[in-house]
C-alpha cells in the first residue's frame, strides 16, 4: 500500500480507508483527482470504465453505489449523468 499511496500523493492523497480508496486531504483536491480519472478513463486508459456513463463510472468509483454522488458530480461538470465519459473530452 505504501507504494501505492506514493504513487497518487501529487493528486493530493492523504492515505486510504478501509476499503483501500483514497482519502484526499480536502474536496478540491479529490475533484481535481477525479477529473483526472475520468480524463484518463475516456482516453481508454482506464479499460474498466471504457463505454462506461458518468453515472456508470461513479458507481464504480465511489463504492457503494450513490446516485447523489453521480447527481452531484454532473452538476459539477455541467453535464447529465447519462453522458459517456468519452463525450467529456
């Protein structure tokens, strides 16, 4: 994990929870590393969330699934929930 957790310390990583996701030391810092994410998902180098929708893609992202978070996300980007991550770019 100690490896791992150096590797994203740039993002603004502060350490992981219990369930090995990151923990970002303030909200700014988890969105610029969530759009970070969802730029290099819809360059298909995330193959996990290739063809995935933003609503698709936060509900893997942010276990357990929470619609409010896909909710909040788009409002942030300005977009629906529906739109596919490659259409982002």
């Amino acid at each position: 994990m100690g490896s791992k957790l150096s590797a994203v310390r740039f993002l603004g990583v502060v350490g992981v929870d219990k369930n090995n996701f990151c923990i970002f030391e303030n909200y700014d810092s988890g969105f610029k590393a969530l759009c970070q994410f969802l730029t290099d998902a819809a360059n298909n180098r995330l193959k996990p969330y290739k063809n995935c929708s933003l609503l698709q893609f936060t509900n893997i992202y942010a276990l357990p699934p929470n619609d409010n978070y896909a909710l909040n996300v788009a409002d942030k980007l300005g977009v629906l929930v529906d739109i596919k991550i490659k259409e982002l770019l």
